[in-house]
C-alpha cells in the first residue's frame, strides 16, 4: 500500500518550474473547420501532430483538406502559445535566405496575416510556387497551406473564423 502511494504521487511532482520559452499546448479543435467549406475543399481528419517550425518541433492541431485543384493535401495548423508573435517571426526566419520576396501582408477574418510563397516540386521535377498563409490571434498562430491556388488558400483560411 505504501509503495503504491509513493507511486501515485511521485507522478505528481515536478520541479522543474523553468518554463520554456514559446511553449506551444494543445491547441483548439474548434479552430478547424469540418463543414461550410469552401466549394472544392473537402475536410478529411484532425489529429494532434508536431510540426517543425525552425529549430524546433511544436504542438498542433491539424487539419487535413483535399481540394480540387490540388495533387496534395492542404492542412490548417493550429499552435497554441502565449506569444504567437514570436512564433510568426520564428517561422518567416526560415526564408531570411530567400532569394525572392516570399512574403505578401494581407488580413484574414480581421487579422493582419502573411501569405508566404515557396516553392514545390512536381513529381516531374518541375518547381512550382505554392503557398502558405499565418496569422495570430490572441494566444495561437495559425497556418493554413501549402496550395498552388492562393484564393482557395485565402478561402479556408477564412473558414475558421479565428
């Protein structure tokens, strides 16, 4: 019986009370849109994943989409944190070598948001641009991409009326 208490509560105990910097938690399914989609995109899972972000693996919620247009998937990334600015700067660091202008500002549902081109290879080896689209809100950065199709991007983007 002792030793099960002992158990129990050493679970419970942690000293550590460093909290890391730009920690993201779990994030808000609520934020992913599973119907009134945009026409030619269909919701198709969500699942908690980790997602590389710089140097570094963070939590998401993320939501998988087919579109009509696409031969890929497009995803939604939700990333709670409780600097979501720092996150977004984290993310457009990784295109500082760029040798184009990646980033486009623009607004999605009342946010001030980035659209960040890249480029993507075809199965035939051909490079094609393809997009991104980030964004905060008061405690998340969200990231809904990659598509060729920028306005249908900007469309589910604004399906989730964060």
């Amino acid at each position: 019986m002792f030793l099960a208490l002992i158990v129990l509560f050493s679970g419970c105990i942690n000293n550590n009370t460093e909290k890391p910097v730009n920690e993201t938690g779990n994030a808000k399914y609520e934020q992913i849109p599973t119907t009134n989609l945009p026409p030619g995109i269909t919701f198709m899972d969500v699942h908690e994943t980790d997602v590389q972000i710089g140097d570094s693996a963070r939590k998401a919620i993320e939501g998988i989409y087919r579109s009509d247009t696409d031969t890929d998937e497009i995803y939604i990334q939700v990333f709670n944190t409780e600097t979501p600015q720092t996150l977004v700067d984290e993310y457009k660091s990784q295109y500082k070598n760029a040798n184009y202008e990646p980033f486009n500002e623009t607004s999605v549902n009342g946010h001030k948001a980035t659209q960040v081109k890249y480029y993507g290879t075809t199965k035939d080896g051909k490079q094609i641009p393809k997009y991104n689209l980030i964004w905060t809100t008061k405690n998340s950065m969200i990231k809904v991409g990659g598509s060729v199709d920028a306005q249908k991007l900007m469309n589910l983007a604004a399906a989730t009326n964060s």
